[in-house]
C-alpha cells in the first residue's frame, strides 16, 4: 500500500488551499497552520516550490487515537499537502492513515481517511461552482 495518495484538481495551487481552508472550517475542525514552503524556500534564497502544508485536526478525534497509544502524537494532528501537479492542475496529497495506525487502529484509520478525502471533495465542488453559474 502507498503511503501517499495523490488526487488531481483542475484548479490553480493557492485557489485550492483557500478551498480547503474553508472546507476545513466549514467541518468545524482546528486549523493548526498552513505552510507556504515556497514562500519561505524564497525567504531564505532557495528556488521556491508551489507547494503547502495544511494542518488541522480535532482534539476530541485525536484524543480517542492517543488514548489507545500515545506515540500516536508523532501523527496527529491530520496534514494535507497541496502542490503543482504535473496535469497542469494541483494535486492534493494525503498520506492513507493506514500506513501511520491501521495495523492496531483500522476502524479509526477509515474515520481518518474519510475525513481527508471529504475536505478534498468538498474543496472540489467549491471550485466547480464558479464555474457553473
């Protein structure tokens, strides 16, 4: 199993991390911090790469996860990258929580990776809806 699942948006970089901002919101989840690794690779004279780290979680979720195994805290809170994809659009990469806690946790694994993959989805419908009015 891949550690890493890419899904392709037809949407520039930045336009998707303000979706998924919002969509992050919208679940009512915490924003931790959004890295802007471009902006700080150019800040410190290095080329710099469209490409953004979003991090975010809920401290109830991630309350049940440490209370079955606290070295859980190395994964937590959740992360999703936002990098130029080579189709011309973004991609969206999140790790499958598989490969971080399925083995002892799977049930809370799928919870995980439902909720990565609704953000992604809900973030896609924001940017399709532009489009269609």
């Amino acid at each position: 199993m891949p550690a890493y699942e890419r899904l392709a948006i037809d949407a520039h970089p930045p336009d998707v991390v303000v979706a998924l901002r919002a969509a992050i919101r919208a679940r009512g989840l915490y924003e931790y911090a959004v890295v802007d690794h471009g902006h700080d690779m150019r800040n410190a004279g290095a080329a710099g790469f469209e490409a953004w780290t979003l991090v975010f979680g809920n401290p109830s979720a991630g309350a049940q996860l440490l209370s079955r195994d606290l070295a859980a805290a190395v994964d937590i809170p959740l992360r999703l990258a936002v990098v130029r994809g080579g189709h011309g659009g973004t991609d969206v990469v999140l790790r499958d929580m598989h490969t971080l806690i399925g083995e002892h946790h799977a049930a809370l694994a799928d919870t995980f990776n439902a909720v990565l993959h609704g953000l992604v989805a809900a973030a896609r419908r924001a940017l399709a809806a532009p489009a269609a009015n």
